[in-house]
C-alpha cells in the first residue's frame, strides 16, 4: 500500500516536470516558427530590409 502511494507520487512528479518542461519549450518552438513564418510570408518580405 505505502510502496503504490510512493510510486503513484513519484509519477505525478515526473509528470509535472515534463508539463513544465513543456510549458517552457512550447513559447521557443512557437517564437520561431512565427519568425520563420514572418521571413517567408509576402508581408514578412515587405517589411524585411533589404
């Protein structure tokens, strides 16, 4: 009983590591795909200096 409290802890810990691992990667992998975007879409290449 104790050893299954223990693990059932231990997942809920592993699993809000990896949320929070997410929430951090999530914003850098959405930044640069919106910068890519920016570069190839016809307003990015307006606004782009040349």
């Amino acid at each position: 009983m104790v050893r299954q409290a223990l693990s059932l802890a231990g997942a809920g810990v592993i699993a809000a590591a990896g949320i929070g691992a997410l929430g951090l990667v999530l914003p850098v992998i959405g930044a640069g795909l919106s910068a890519l975007a920016a570069l190839v879409s016809p307003v990015g290449i307006a606004l782009r200096p040349s």
